[in-house]
C-alpha cells in the first residue's frame, strides 16, 4: 500500500494552522467562527478517511482529528504536540512546518518509508520546541549539521536524531556549540562519527543528562574529560571501536545507567566503579576486561552484564551478601567456578539468569530451584553441573519462562515432566533419559526444542498437532526407534514455521511419512545414520524448496536419485551417501545455485535467535545450526561457517555412469565424494574450475584414462583420492597434487610419476590425441578398458586350458603317465650321452691347441 504523500500532509498541517489562527483572533463575529471550524472540520474528516485507506493512523492522530470531526473545540494549545511517527510517509519534509510556531514537541521519527532533508532551516522557526525527534529522517545532505543544531531554538531540551546517516564535518566547524542551550537529552546512536564528536559534546558538559552514541564507529581511548560531566544519569557508548582501559568515572556521582559492551575495553574495574553508588544498571558485556572485580559498593544496582569478558573474575566468598537486588544477572563466560555461586542464592526475584561457560564443575544445590517466581531466562549451559532438576520445578516454575538452555552440563535424571509455555528448550548434551511422550504435555508455544546428545528411547509420540510455532526440532544422537508418525507432518494446518529437523543416529525405521512435505519451511533435513528404507521421495525436490541442507546417510535407501532434487536451488549440502542408491548422476545438478557460487549472495543464515527483554537490558538466546560432513576422510562438524560449506556426497552407493560435466559448474563445491561406487568413463577435463575444492574423492570406482591437467590448478585442494581405478599415464606436474603420497593413486596400475616413482615408457599415455573427443566432451579412453579385461581374461584361460589339459591328462591314465616318464627318461639318456660326447670334442680340439702354440 501506498504511504501518504507530504503533498496530502501539507494540506492537514496547513488546516492545522488555520484553525490555530481562528482562534488566536478571537474572532467576535460568531458566524465566521463557526464556518471556519466547520469547514476545517469537514476537511480533516475527509483527510483522515483518506489516510485510512492507505495506513494505520497513529492513536494519537486518529484522537485529534476524531476531536475536530466531532466538533470539539480548539484552542491555540490543541497543536503543540505533534507525533508522525512510525508511519510509512516519503519525500522532504515541507519547510512550512516552521509555520507551527507554538510547537512544543514534534516527532517525524521512523517512517518505513525514506524521508530526506536537505535544509534544516525552517526548524529554527520554532520557537516553542523543547523535544524534535526526527530518528531514521536521512540528514546526510545537510551541510555543517552541528552548526545547524547549535542554532536550534533556545528553549530544546531533547534532540532525538538516531539513525540519521549523520557524519562529522571538518572538527573546527564543532568548537562553535551554543553553550546557552538546555539541551539535557542527545541520542546520535547509529550514526557515522569518531572520536572528534567529544569536543563538542563537552560544551554541553554541565546540562547533559542523557548521552546515547551507541553505534556511531567512535574509535579509541575513551575520554577522561568524559568524566568532567557531572549531571550524566545516563551514558550509552556500546557497539563502537573504542580500546584501553576505562578511565575514572567516579566523578559521575549521579549516573544511573552505564553502557560500553561490544567494544574492545579492556584492563580491570578496579577504581572505576567504587563510588558510582547510584548505579541501576551496568553493561560491560563483550569486552576483554580482566581481574578480579568487587561490586560490594553498588547498593542500588539492578541489572548487571558483563558477559564474556572471558578473562573476568567474579569469585566471592562464600559468606558474602550482595548489597543489591538484581533483575538481570548476566555473567557468561566469566570466572565464576568451579564451585556454585552461593551469592546468588540471595537474589530472590531476578527475571533472568545467565551463568553459561562459567567454569563451574559442581553440583548444582538445592536451594537453586526455589527461586525466583518472576524467572524469564534461564540459561547455566556449557558447565560441568551435575545433579537432579525435581520435576515439580518444571510445573511450577516454568510457567513464566520464555526461554531455559541447560545444555552441555552433566544432569543424569530422568526427562523432567513439562507444562510449559516457553519458547526456548534446550536440554542437549546432558544424560536425561526417558521418552519424549513429555512433548505431549507442552501448550504449543515451543519454538525451539532440543533434546540431542542424550539417552532418550523409545517411539515419537503422535500428538505433534499441538507444537504449531515449532521452528527447530533436534533429537539427534539418541536411542529413539519406531516409525516417524504420519501425525508428525501435521503440526500446523495452514503455515509452517518449522526450519529445522534433526533425527540423526537414532534407530528410525520405515519410509519418511509423505506428511513432511507439508513443512515447505524446512530448510535442514538430517535423517542420516538410522534404519530408513525406501525410495528417496520426489516430494522433497517438489515441496520442500527452500532445503539448503539435506543429509540421508547411513540408511537403507534405494532406487535412483530423483530428478526432482534438481528443483532445490537452495541447497549447499546433500549428502546421500553409504545407501543402496542405483542409477546415474542426474545432468541437471548445475540447477544447484546455491553450490555454483563461490559466496553466499542471499542473506540466508543458519542462525536462530530469540530476545527477552527485562528492563532497559536484553538477553539474546541463540542457536547456531550445525551439520557433520565427511570430508578429508574424517567427520568434521561444521557450525560457524555453516553458511560457506558446500558437498556432494554420494559415496559407497551403486551409482554408474559417468560422472556429468556438469559438475564442474558447481563453482562453490569445496567437497565432491564419488568413491565406492561404479562410475566408468574419464574425469572431466575442466574439473580445475572448481577453484573452491578442498577435497576430493573418486577412489574404488572404474574411472580410466588420464588425470586431467586441469586438477593441478587447484590451490585450495589439501585431500584427494583417486586410488583403486584404471588411471593411466602422468600425473599432471604441479607442486599441488605432487605433494599428495602414493597412497592417494594406488592401484592404478597405468598411472606413473611422482609420488608413485615408477614410469613405464612404452606404456605411457602421453595426454589425448587430436580428433578423441568424447561425444560429451570429455576425451575418449587411450586404450579400451573393455579391451584390457579381455586380454586379459583370455591368457588366463588358456593358462588354465593348457595346464590342466595336460596335467589332469596325465593324472587320471596310468598307461600315459607310464608312457610319458618313460619318453623323459629315455629323452634325459639321450641328453646326457650328447653332453657328455660334445664335452669330449670340446676337450680335445682344446688339448690340439695347446699343443700348437708350444710348438710355434
């Protein structure tokens, strides 16, 4: 739908003035009085009909408007609040907006669609503004933009210009701040600034008490000047570049709020926070701040973060009281183990709770399941905690929980009862045991479900309708067994939100159930390593369009590869490999779009998240998708650069044919496994365009003829395999596929050069020769394989023929074997009597030599 134009809001704001100025003329001629209100009213009932066909009107606009349509009556005070905001208007803004002369506040803020404005000029009319707020209106044109707010009228007291695509000008033009200004609330956050942004906020050192440059690309030492500004209550300077220790703060006696997480902070607190005993919230998170830190003096502190500072220390002992309340307690990935916390058993009423990668190896105590009722966030993943959760915790506690991750730790008890309305499950990496029949209990709000990596049994149970809002399900590595349930593909009647499903290393049975092709969602599959059997399903190429990942290793699948698979342009792995798959290699496989790029160009991610907000500070739960691909001859599990893998793998099957050209348009692959299967025919010649491959497998299958040259140029390859083929000729020259060992070209009993050390001359293939073109482009056979195994063949028979019809002959009639001894003997006598008479000769024509010469 189509935003209003500011064409249309000229209109109203000029409707909006000429009512003001009815009434400030107290007009006495109660006829004129009357038409004018009634003619505006008239025109703004029609504006407002108009705007709510295209958009959303603002509650407080639809009040306003409503107000005149109805007759209410106005005075010269009823437009001194004007709020636009979050609208979907575009364009510039009309200057005659300085005609609101008894504007007090004025709000244009975050508009869907872009605004622009290029002079600021018709602000400095409104003499009346205390509070402008013109957030995400593009000011990039605006020339010497801090002048231009030094001149804002006198009586602004808040200046909201948050993503702005504001930049600094040269730094002399920012010396010249109006000192006289009330400006006490400045938020510049997501602009474009540095570190000379400071010189000019220091003219407002004595009046600021709200100071926001979060995301604004400052770099460097933080100020100490910044400590000079006495009246700050609050301070945000988080996600920039600034680095070093932080200075002394402590003349801040009145700051409330402290923000400079996701920086590069980093030194000790000690003598920085001492005195700031008013603080109510600190957020250091995502620094590298170090030591040991004491907040024994922040009595009033609410809310604390100051997650992963790896190198930070928060030991306490045992004994110690916090002087403070907290909310939110955000301590992951600092030192706080190994032993549980005792400290936090005093913190009665928190809302959220993360004590993930702390370093504790303990037991987790008793008193922690009787805590706060308010809870949230839970999160205590990645320790070593050992222990019992009591399954009245569950039912109890759970019920205001929007997100628990007890992953990776060590609990051992059964899987705990649940009646949950949270969002976020994440059990994984424990030793729960027990069924999954709890799932049966949940209420349906279950985003995110993982239950892997433990010792689950027994079947699926079959009330899945009821999980509608399920986006990732992961049961992988368990002793789950039994038939997918057809009711599994019918969790949502209309909408699927499911992306993720892991089944893997479980003991599934039967074919997947035709209902998952309702999940047109799904953009991972990993079904590998169960008992699955059946044919590979057309409907996953025809339904499931957005797979970007799709594992069925390790199963029982037969039957050829579907041509449909071709239709999932998406797909970065597909792994289909150790089945009983027949037939060929599908040509349309350069349908894969997402292999034949080198990099993503979709925004794609494997990323999860979910956010609980818990006062002015947020708790970011994430899951990050993973997939275990073999490559290099081992599992590598890949997580974080997900997103760049891309495999083929088909091996230990029953695929024959050719290996298609087509392959080599996969210019993202950075792994191809074909091995153990029954490809014939050549490698293709422009294998070398895949610039991206790491590794490469074609080994056990009857692939002949030459190594392409092209093979050699590939500077990223660090694991190949071409052993057990018929391979002849050379290996290509070059430093690259010289420095694989021999075990790589093994048994191919043509193949020579280094590293196999051995050449064969009159046996060598010296490349393809002129006018051998395949029909598919790829270059014929030197010699004919087929020729090679008669040949052969052939000499083995007629060994077997000759030997054995001479042998057994000889073995089965007496009177021939008598016969035959007897023509040896006689044919070794006759030997030997003409040895023996030849020796005689030889002897005496030597003797009639001798002679000779001594007589000469």
């Amino acid at each position: 739908m189509r935003g209003p134009n500011y064409a249309e809001l000229l209109v109203f704001l000029f409707l909006c003035s000429a009512t003001t100025i009815c009434f400030a003329f107290n007009l006495s001629d109660s006829e004129v009085i009357m038409r004018c209100i009634e003619e505006e009213r008239q025109a703004l009932f029609k504006f407002k009909q108009g705007l709510q066909g295209n958009f959303s009107i603002p509650s407080s606009w639809g009040m306003d408007v409503e107000d005149v349509a109805n007759g209410k009556e106005l005075n010269a005070a009823t437009k001194q609040y004007l709020n636009l905001s979050d609208n979907y208007f575009f364009g510039t803004i009309p200057p005659q907006l300085g005609n609101l002369s008894n504007l007090i506040s004025l709000d244009i803020s975050w508009n869907v669609m872009i605004i622009e404005d290029y002079n600021l000029d018709w602000l400095f009319r409104l003499s009346s503004l205390r509070n402008l707020d013109m957030s995400s209106v593009n000011l990039s044109k605006v020339v010497n933009w801090p002048d231009k707010v030094n001149m804002l009228p006198s009586l602004l007291q808040d200046l909201r210009l948050s993503n702005c695509q504001l930049s600094l000008p040269v730094p002399p033009t920012l010396i010249n701040a109006n000192c006289s200004s009330p400006l006490s609330f400045l938020d510049l956050s997501f602009n474009q600034f540095n570190s000379s942004i400071f010189p000019w906020l220091f003219k407002y050192y004595n009046r600021l008490l709200h100071l926001d440059l979060h995301r604004t690309e400052i770099e460097g030492l933080i100020p100490k000047a910044l400590g000079n500004m006495v009246p700050l209550v609050h301070l945000d300077l988080s996600s920039n570049k600034l680095e070093g220790p932080i200075p002394n703060l402590s003349k801040l006696s009145l700051l409330r709020e402290l923000h400079l997480s996701n920086n590069q902070l980093n030194g000790s607190l000690d003598n920085v926070l001492g005195k700031l005993s008013k603080l109510q919230v600190l957020d250091l998170s995502f620094n590298s701040l170090k030591g040991e830190t004491h907040l024994s003096n922040l009595s009033s502190l609410n809310q604390l973060d100051l997650s992963y500072n790896y190198d930070l220390s928060l030991k306490f002992s045992p004994d110690w009281i916090p002087p403070f309340h907290l909310d939110y307690i955000g301590l992951g990935s600092c030192k706080l183990g190994p032993t549980f916390p005792q400290w936090i058993q005093t913190q009665k009423n928190f809302s959220a709770l993360d004590i993930s990668s702390a370093r504790i190896s303990d037991t987790i105590p008793n008193w922690f399941w009787d805590l706060s009722f308010n809870i949230k966030h839970l999160n205590i993943s990645a320790n070593q905690i050992t222990g019992n959760i009591p399954f009245e915790w569950f039912l109890t506690r759970f019920q205001a929980l929007n997100a628990i991750d007890l992953s990776y730790n060590r609990f051992s008890c059964p899987l705990p009862q649940l009646n949950s309305n949270s969002w976020v499950l994440n059990l994984s990496n424990n030793l729960f045991r027990g069924t999954v029949t709890f799932i049966c209990e949940s209420e349906g709000f279950l985003e995110y479900l993982d239950l892997s990596n433990n010792l689950l049994f027994g079947e699926l149970p079959k009330c899945w309708p009821k999980m509608a809002n399920l986006e990732l399900l992961n049961l992988a590595n368990n002793n789950l067994s039994g038939k997918i349930p057809e009711s599994f593909g019918k969790i949502c009647w209309k909408y699927s939100f499911l992306r993720s499903l892991h089944f893997q290393n479980n003991s599934f049975i039967g074919e997947l159930p035709v209902s998952l092709m309702n999940y047109s969602s799904l953009s991972v599959i990993d079904f590998g390593e169960n008992n699955l059997s059946g044919r590979i399903p057309t409907w996953i190429g025809t339904s499931l369009l957005q797979l970007m990942i799709l594992r069925l290793p390790s199963n029982e699948f037969v039957g050829s590869i579907p041509l449909q698979l071709c239709q999932l342009t998406f797909l970065q792995i597909l792994d289909i490999s150790h089945n009983s798959i027949s037939g060929t290699i599908p040509r349309c496989i350069n349908n894969f779009t997402g292999m034949t790029q080198r990099q993503n160009l979709e925004t794609r991610t494997f990323d999860y998240r979910t956010i609980t907000s818990v006062g002015s500070m947020h708790f970011y739960w994430q899951y990050i998708e993973k997939a275990r691909v073999n490559t290099k001859g081992l599992p590598l599990e890949y997580k974080k650069i997900l997103y760049s893998v891309k495999v083929i793998d088909l091996s230990s099957n029953r695929v024959e044919g050719e290996i298609p050209r087509e392959v080599t348009s996969l210019l993202g692959l950075i792994g191809l496994n074909l091995s153990r299967n029954l490809l014939t025919g050549v490698i293709p010649q422009n294998i070398g365009d895949l610039e991206s491959l790491e590794f490469l497998d074609l080994s056990s299958n009857h692939l002949s003829y030459v190594i392409p040259q092209s093979l050699a140029t590939l500077n990223f390859l660090s694991y190949l395999n071409l052993s057990n083929n018929n391979l002849s000729g050379r290996v290509p020259t070059g430093t690259q596929l010289q420095s694989f060992t021999a075990s790589s070209y093994a048994g191919n009993l043509d193949l020579c050069e280094l590293p196999l050390n051995r050449c064969r001359e009159d046996n060598m293939a010296q490349g393809p020769q002129i006018g051998s073109t395949h029909k598919d482009g790829n270059i014929e056979e030197h010699e004919n394989s087929h020729e090679h195994l008669w040949f052969y063949t052939s000499i083995a028979i007629g060994f077997i023929v000759g030997f054995w019809g001479v042998c057994g002959s000889l073995i089965l009639k007496v009177t021939w074997r008598r016969a035959y001894f007897q023509f040896l003997d006689r044919m070794g006598d006759r030997l030997f009597v003409t040895i023996v008479v030849n020796m005689a000769k030889l002897l005496r024509n030597f003797k009639s030599t001798q002679c000779y010469q001594e007589n000469v």
